[in-house]
C-alpha cells in the first residue's frame, strides 16, 4: 500500500513536470548548473535577470525587509515563530519542539479557514471563509485559482515530507506548517528541519549550490518588501537567527508587484477582491507589527532574549 501510494505521488508530480528523488534526511539536492552571479544591490539582480532566462541572477536580501504572505516577517525587528524557536535554541533555553516557540504558535493561530489564515488582517474577501485554512495566499496579485493552490500546498507538503524521510505525514492528518493546529509528528518535524538547517548554517555557511531562497518584489512608493516565495523558508529563518543581514535569494520572477498596478490584479479583475481590500492587504505587508501581535498572544513571554 506504501508503495503504491508513492508510485501515485510521483505520477502527479510527473504530470506538474517535478522530479521527485528520494535525498538523505537533512539534505537537498545540489544544483549542478553554474551558479548565477551574485549581486550585492538586489535592484541590479532584478535588471539584470529581465535580460531573459539566460541571464538568471542572485542577490543578497535584506532580512529587515522580508515578509511572507501570512503577514509573519523574518526580520530581526519583528517576529516569526521560525526565527524565535532557532534564537532560543541557539541560547539553549528551549532545545525541544515542547515548550518552544514553534509548538506555542502552532496553539495559537488556528485558522477555521483561509479568512483567518492572514495574521492580524481583517478584511479578506468573503469567499475567503469557504475555502481551506491554507489557501488564504490565494493573493490578489496571483493569476491563478483557489483550486490550484489547495493542489499545490498538497503536492509541497507531499514532497516536503518524501525528501525528508517523513513520508506518512499528511496535510489531512498532520497539518499545515505555516500554522496550526498540527499533529505532534509535524511539529517535531518542523523542528528538527529548523534545528538542522540553522547548525549546518552555523558550521558551514550557506551553499548556494544547494539552491537559493525565493522572492518576490513588492514596492510602495520608494519603500521595498521582499515577499517570500517559494523554497527556503527555514534558512531564511536560520540566517537571521545567526545574525545575518542578509540571505542569498532569486528572484521567482524578475517583476515588480506596485500597488500602482492594483486595478490590475488578476483577483481584482475577477471580483474576488475589491481594490480596497486589495490594497489594504498590499499595505498589511508593509506595516504589519508581528512582535506586537505576538506579545498579543503571549508567544514572547518565555523568550528571554528579546
């Protein structure tokens, strides 16, 4: 039954054009093509990468200027339950899923839907409260459909939990990793990913022929955010647990996201968000207080070094 459910998962990837191989508990597979020059001003990467997909390009992020589409943000300034789980256990005060920030979080927000999958953010479209907690990136932005990403999120936590060694972890049964509820199982899971990732950070650096984290490019005005997007969500976390300013990324793809262009968004166009609701999540991204609202939930108060 076991292998006929994998020979399954790998038939659906098959179909989506993904390779699924089975890789050491740990690790991912190394990137074989040369590497892609790495830029120092991340706006010469973006120029630079619109030249076409021979001309691909990496950059140094700016960690203070991440947010992810949850609302959550890797800077140092503010708060995610990644970084705040590797920053106690790199002072040892918390060195298992127990008691850490991570399980803390995964208590705390519970979406019943995707209308509550936005962080602090209450005025998501009313579709919103029919679909799955996990489909709330559904963003205005995005072209596609709620469907496709309910089967893409399926399909990541498939391939997630084959590449590192946890194959009977679903979606279903186990839940999601950008919030709560999970099974125990995952949340040990998702720490042990972290822990992993931050000490092979720590003793070796970041390699980037084991691939790069991905962005996408929000701007307002003369302001920037850097929107996770993609791989790389743990080292990410990882390198502003160690200090980092920045972390080696790519651009997903080489565009700028304006708010100017809102009247244009795909799910603006469709009627799934008004302009208004467009805009106030587009603004959400930029001025979100996430350490104010994680002292809200009571998720800082064993963490000692903040």
């Amino acid at each position: 039954m076991k292998l006929l459910a994998k020979k399954i998962a790998r038939n659906a990837f098959k179909k989506l054009g993904i390779s699924v191989k089975r890789v050491p508990v740990g690790k991912s597979a190394k990137v074989e093509k040369p590497l892609p020059p790495l830029f120092q001003d991340p706006m010469e990467a973006l120029v630079y990468q619109q030249s076409g997909d021979d001309y691909p390009a990496s950059f140094q992020c700016p960690l203070d200027q991440t947010i992810t589409l949850n609302g959550l943000s890797y800077s140092p300034n503010k708060w995610h339950p990644f970084v705040a789980t590797l920053q106690d256990y790199a002072n040892g005060s918390v060195t298992t899923y127990e008691g850490s920030a991570l399980e803390a979080y995964y208590k705390a927000h519970c979406p019943d839907n995707a209308a509550g999958g936005i962080v602090g953010f209450d005025h998501v479209p009313a579709v919103f409260k029919e679909l799955p907690s996990h489909v709330y990136s559904l963003a205005p932005w995005w072209a596609g459909t709620a469907e496709e990403i309910d089967r893409n999120v399926r399909l990541y936590t498939m391939n997630e939990s084959f590449e590192h060694g946890s194959e009977k972890l679903t979606l279903e049964s186990d839940g999601y990793l950008y919030h709560g509820p999970v099974s125990i199982k995952k949340g040990r899971f998702e720490y042990q990913r972290l822990t992993r990732i931050y000490e092979t950070l720590k003793t070796k650096g970041y390699d980037r022929t084991y691939g790069s984290t991905r962005f996408l490019l929000l701007r307002r005005g003369a302001e920037y955010r850097y929107l996770s997007a993609g791989n790389g969500n743990h080292r990410t976390a990882a390198m502003t647990a160690l200090g980092y300013k920045t972390v080696p990324a790519v651009f997903r793809r080489p565009i700028v996201i304006d708010s100017d262009m809102a009247s244009y968004w795909p799910q603006v166009r469709r009627g799934v968000w008004t302009r208004k609701q467009a805009l106030a999540y587009f603004n959400h991204l930029f001025d979100f207080d996430s350490r104010s609202w994680a002292g809200e939930q009571r998720l800082l108060d064993h963490q000692k070094t903040y």
